[in-house]
C-alpha cells in the first residue's frame, strides 16, 4: 500500500508551492480527487503529499440547532459547511483529506505560524486527521522559497504550538459568545418592536470600534470654530520671492491682528537673524503589517484590506515574507546580502541594490516592535514567475524599497532659520537643504527632500517687502475617520488583531452603521447601537475591557493563565449583560426599531415632494392590485395625494438628484440584460414632450 | 420631556444630550469671539450658525436660540 507523509498547507497555492520546493526534482504532480487538488512529491525514499486548507474548515457553533435565542453559552467546533450554507464546498474537502489521512504515516502541519493558521492546521489534524494533532510535527516558515521551506521540512518541530493554538481558541471561542449574544439581543429587541427583522450585529471589537466612531463624530457635530488670523509676508530677496510667517502663529484678536499688519505696510526690511543647524534623519524601520498599509493608504489609497489581499498574493508567489506580522525586526539569518544579490537581477532595483552591497557592513535600523513567530515584511529577491498587474507592482515596489531604504545611512540635512525684522515685526522662514542624501535615494518616490534653496544671506541684510497679508481663519473641527486612521486607533487601544481588524470594520459598513471610506461618518443606526451598548453593556463598548481581555488571551499563550479560566470570566462578565440587555428588551427595542423604519424609509425616498412641499416621495407597493407606483408619506396623513406611476420591472434606485430640465427627483431603473437608465418622474417632464 | 430640537428626552436646559453638549460649547466659545471681534451674543449666534465648520447640532442650537429671542421681542 501506498505510504507517505502528509503535509497540511493553509491554501492550494501554498501547498503547491511546498511539493515543488520538496520535491528532488523541483516537480510535482497535481492530483485531484472530487475537484480537490492535492500535490505528490518525492523526497529522498519518502513520498510526500501535500492538501490544503481553504482557510477555516471549522468553526464555532451552538450546540442547540435552530433555536434562536439568547443566552448562549454551549458551544462546540464543527466543519464550517454544517453552520455555513456558502460553505457547502468544504463538505468534500474534508473527506478528502480524512482519506488521505488514512494511510499517512507522518503528519505535518505546515500552515502559516500564526494564531489563525496554527488553528487552521490544529483542527483538520485533530477533526479530519483523528487525533493526528498529538503526534503531528510543524513546518516554520516565513517565505515560501524553496530554500526555506526545505531547510524548514529537514528540521521540523517536534509537535505544534500548543499554547498559541489554545490562546487562538480561546479568541475564537470568547468571540463566538459575545458576538452570537450580543448580536441576538439587539436583533430580538428591534424585532420584537418594529416587528421588522434586520440583522444588527456586535462584538467583543465591533463595539469599541464604533465608540470610536460615535465620540468622534459626536464631537465634530458639537463643534463651534474660533476665530484667529495670522499675517504673512512675501519678502523679496535678491529677486527671488519667499513667504514668511509672523512669528506668533495664531493672532486671538482682530484689534491686535489689525495693528500688528497696518505697521508692516512699509517698503522695506532686514535680515534680523540667521540660524544654521544641521541635523541627521534615521533611516525608516522595516516593515510591520500596519505600516505597511498606511502607506499603501498614503501613496496609493489602497485600503488596508486591499494591501492585505495583496501582500498576501505576493507572499504566496514566494515575492516577499509573511505579510501578517507585527514586527519591525529583521534579523541577519534573513541572509541580506542574498537577497540583495537577488534584487541585483532586477533591472529596476539593480543600481540600488549594488550600492547598499558596496557599501560594507549591513545593519538595518530596526524599531521596537517584535513578533514571536515572523520577521518583519522583506523582498525574498525572487523574480516573479509571471507578471505582476499594477496594484501588486506598486506594493511590491514600496517593500523593496523600504527594505533597501532601512540598510542606508541618515541623511544629514541643513536647516536654516531666517528672521526678518518688518518695522520692530519679526517673520520667519525656515529653509532645508540635504547635506547627505542616505537612505533616501533607496526610498523614492515615497519621500521627498523638501529643500528650499536660499540665497546668500547675512544679517542686517536690506530686504524687499512686496506685501502684507492678513487672513482670517477658525479653528478646525477634527478630522472624521479614514480607513487608515481608524486602524492605528484600533492597535493603538490593543484592539482586535491584525487579521482581524480590518474585517472588523468591513462588518461596521455590512450592517449600515458606517457610510463614507475617506470620510467615514457613523449612520443614525450606528448612532442607535452605540448608544444602546453605552446605556445598557458600557463595559461591552469600552476599549477597557476588551483590552484587558486581549491581555489575559496573551497571558495564556506565555501559559501566565489558562484558557478555561479566561473563558469562565468571560462568560460571567456575558451572563450579567446578556441580563440587563433581557431586562431592558422593550426599551432597546423602540430605540432601535425606530432608526431601522428611518433606514428603511431613507433607502426607499427618491426625493422630497414638490407638490406638499413637507412630504417625502418613497416607494410604495399598493395592496389592492400589488403594483408599485412613487407616492408622497403625507399620502398617509391624507394631506397629499402627489403619486408617480413607475416601472414595474427592474429594481429601483434613489440617485438623490433633481431633473436638470423640471426639478422633479430622479430615480435609476436596473433590469436585467438591459442598460440601466435614469428616469425623472414628473411624466410631463418638457425632456418626455420632447421626445414624443 | 422632548428636548427643544429634536425628539429625545431631555438631558438639562430643555435639550437632550447632545444639544446640551452643543449648547455648552456655544457658551464657553462666546468669551474668545467677544474677545476676538467684539461682537454681541446674537451675532455671534448668526456668524456660527452660517459657518460651515459649525457642527451640525450647534448649528441647530444656534438657530434655536435666534428663534427664541425673536419670539421673545415680539412678545415684549
Ligand atoms: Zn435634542
């Protein structure tokens, strides 16, 4: 009978990767069985094959079917296809590898070395494998490159990681119960009420997210701008123009403002001082996940989902390192210098690459973040096997570069500070020139000199004064949220994890408490949910004790605590919540029912009605002959009988705007197979005359 | 009670929670406007309520209070 080892890789493109890397011959051969590839490779006398994951296979469920009810505290792991309709796939994947596992002589988990993976890898060992999880060894890897995998296949752990898997169950599981009680308390409350079903949702992460959201907007809508101005100057110097800025940055007072700018309207002025510093600008740190993706977000506008999924596919094509890390370490078994001479067979990264391999001794400015199981994100220096398209270009581009950048010397700059005396005023301005450009030159175009070029200058120097102005300002409300900006927020708080932040606000948008992406504004229904959390459950939206909660998940994979103990507090914290929340369900439920019948009015309104002037137009199904037709919300209060005949056919869609022709709202029709097209509703609309 | 604005219960002063709060920065910000363009509280009340940087509740609180001192001259 056949023998072999059975390696379980995370995804199909790994696990290819894998049996190619371990095969003798650089080869494998891609077997299928019901459409589940799996791949065979020969290494030395043993054979190997290689399945693959597709991502979780199981998750965590209830105990009792179809009851939907709260509270839930009994749960179990089962395969995902039994809970998820979706997942109906994953059925005979299982059964794939349950019978490769059969005549596996050696299990090897070789998922990527990271709380999720390390659970990916724990439960088909341990489910589909029976019991293989006990005797099973595991792959550590950070690059899918040949030489690393094999040197990780010749010296494998001797057993997984047990106390990582058990802090990642812990998470998954703690998860589970606040989600699944949490969210049933909402959702039974606003039905119970409006007797409308929407699905509202919260957790252990979603609920301080949206706190976040809600005190920041709260305060934007609060805020009353102040009055300040300040004065600048164009000073004319040896010919070349330069702006100069009072030196008191925020005048309180338009008196003082005022004064201050009707003595400066004089010809002339002079150099009062020059100050000349020089100072040096540290390379950048290497690449942690966040980092990354802020500045994907800055240079490209990537969100950081979008720079995920693609370093992600960067990694699995063996491009760059384990994307997925915290750390901003890279240590020298990396091997530099081959890397570096890989990159050198790139034609864009040649000439820098060269430079950094001629300049001696390589040390990267580390920073201080670490990662038990991953280096922070490096080039592996292979090429590509096939082209890259543009977004993966661009990410690809920026962790070179940034690995490059971290190995160069600080760039010396110069600063020069010049005052200058308006009639007793003093302006300044503050020049940079780039004595040394350093690390620089590895990093652009993602940094940029600045240097201003100055001409000569001396004190007592005579100037032109060629105007005066005086502005009016306020102050700023602060900045709503961006994609970006509310993930550094999310670690900042030790929210969440790097897996899971990101989907965390996906869920945040899914369930209509959050519009906008630049701009991201909480709806009346996130307004809605986050004040029932703060009244009822604050501790549930208080990045306290979701942060302590992250703390105690850590102390069990140090093995500082145990995973029942951290889930028997929890479920004594979701015991009194889940109490109050029953207590209160009537109250929760008006409160929310009503900003559901808002939203569901808000997506069926075309426009406000001309003809009562207060009404709004929406959508309405008449239930004498089913027919839909546009009608005005008066109708109902029989104060206004404005009403518009619609397409019968086809989804209907608010586009918020007006007829340029008539000023009646204008709506968008879908069928399928057919161009959308848009539609004013006035039917003696002059453009409709026209047409006729 | 429903607060003066809007529909929620009343927090203070005839305003809910977050009318309170806007009204409550309307107040402290008027010190540094007279200090810094000598103006009357009415229209101070009309320059923020016209600036757009104003959040939207105090601007609805600022248009409020417009409204009640005219009602109030008009009964006077
Ligand atoms: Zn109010």
């Amino acid at each position: 009978m056949r023998k072999y080892t059975l390696i379980i890789a995370e995804k199909p493109d790994a696990a290819s990767r894998i049996a190619t890397a371990l095969d003798d011959n650089g080869k494998t051969i891609r077997e299928n069985s019901k459409d589940v590839p799996f791949f065979v490779a020969k290494n030395g006398d043993k054979e190997i094959i290689v399945a693959s994951a597709l991502g979780h296979l199981y998750t965590v469920t209830g105990t009792k079917k179809g009851e939907w009810s709260y509270p839930v505290f009994n749960y179990q792991w089962q395969p995902r296809w039994i809970v998820e309709k979706s997942a109906s796939k994953i059925r005979v994947w299982l059964k794939v590898i349950s019978k490769l596992a059969e005549n596996a002589t050696e299990f090897v988990d070789a998922c990527d070395y990271d709380i999720e993976g390390s659970i990916i890898g724990y439960s088909i060992l341990k489910y589909a494998c029976n019991g293989k999880e006990k005797t099973a060894k595991r792959m550590k890897y950070s690059t899918l490159t040949r030489e690393e995998l094999k040197e990780s296949f010749a010296n494998l752990l001797p057993h997984l990681d047990f106390d990582l898997i058990e802090a990642g169950l812990a998470r998954h599981e703690i998860d589970w119960l606040y989600g699944i009680n949490l969210s049933r308390a909402l959702t039974l409350a606003a039905k119970n009420s409006s007797c409308r079903y929407t699905t509202l949702s919260t957790g252990r992460v979603q609920g301080p997210t949206l706190k976040y959201l809600e005190t920041r907007e709260k305060n934007i809508r609060v805020f009353v701008p102040t009055p300040f101005w300040n004065i600048t100057a164009k000073i004319s110097i040896d010919d070349h123009s330069f702006d100069f800025e009072y030196g008191k940055k925020a005048i309180e007072t338009k008196t003082e403002a005022t004064n201050i700018s009707a003595t400066c309207k004089v010809r002339e002025g002079k150099i009062d001082k020059i100050d000349i510093k020089e100072f040096q600008q540290n390379p950048p740190v290497p690449f942690d996940l966040s980092a990354l993706q802020s500045e994907a977000y800055n240079f490209f506008k990537y969100t950081p989902i979008q720079t995920s999924k693609i370093a992600q596919y960067l990694y699995v094509n063996a491009l760059i390192s384990y994307p997925r890390t915290s750390s901003q370490k890279l240590p020298p078994t990396i091997g530099y210098d081959i890397i570096l001479k890989k990159l050198c067979k790139s034609t864009l990264y040649q000439e820098l690459a060269q430079k950094l391999l001629v300049q001696g001794a390589l040390k990267p400015n580390e920073g201080t973040k670490v990662d038990p199981a991953h280096p922070a994100i490096y080039p592996t220096g292979d090429q590509p096997d096939k082209a890259l398209d543009a977004s993966e270009k661009n990410i690809y581009d920026l962790i070179v570069k940034r690995f490059l950048a971290v190995f160069g010397e600080p760039v010396l700059k110069q600063s020069v500070k010049v005052s200058v005396d308006i009639n007793q005023n003093l302006f300044f301005m503050t020049g940079y020139r780039t004595l040394k450009e350093g690390w620089m030159k590895y990093y652009k175009p993602y940094v940029h000199s600045k240097d201003v070029s100055l001409p000569k200058l001396f004190e007592g120097k005579k100037v032109t004064v060629e105007n005066v102005v005086l502005k009016d300002n306020f102050t700023k409300p602060p900045l709503r949220y961006n994609p970006r900006s509310l993930l550094k927020k999310m670690e900042k708080e030790k929210i969440g994890t790097k897996a899971t932040r990101a989907t965390v606000i996906q869920t945040l948008y899914t369930r209509k408490y959050l519009e906008g992406v630049q701009n991201m504004t909480i709806t009346d229904l996130g307004f809605g949910v986050a004040e029932v959390l703060r009244n009822y459950c604050p501790d549930v939206a208080s990045s306290e004790m979701t942060k302590k909660l992250e703390e105690k998940m850590e102390q069990i994979q140090l093995k500082q605590d145990t995973k029942q103990n951290v889930l028997t507090d929890a479920i004594k914290v979701l015991k009194t919540v889940t109490s109050t929340l029953k207590q209160n369900q009537t109250e929760i439920g008006v409160q929310l029912g009503q900003k559901i019948k808002q939203l569901q009015l808000d997506r069926q309104t075309v426009g406000n009605c001309n003809k009562c002037q207060t009404g709004k137009l929406v959508i309405i199904r008449s239930k004498k002959t089913g027919k839909r037709f546009i009608g005005c919300t008066n109708f109902f209060e029989s104060t206004c009988n404005a009403s518009f005949p619609l397409p019968q056919k086809g989804t209907i869609k608010s586009l918020s705007s007006l007829c340029k022709t008539c000023g009646y709202p204008v709506i968008k029709v879908l069928i399928s197979q057919k161009y959308p097209w848009n539609l004013c509703l006035n039917p003696n609309c002059p453009v409709k005359e026209n047409k006729k | 009670m429903s607060c003066k604005i809007c529909s929620r219960q009343v927090k203070e002063k005839g305003y809910c929670n977050r009318h309170l709060k806007a009204y409550q920065n309307i107040y402290e910000k008027f010190e540094m406007w007279k200090k810094a363009l000598e103006v009357t509280w009415m229209d101070y009340l009309s320059k923020i309520s016209k600036n757009s940087l104003t959040g939207e509740w105090a601007k609805e609180v600022a248009k409020q209070l417009i409204e009640d001192d005219r009602r109030n001259v008009k009964e006077k």
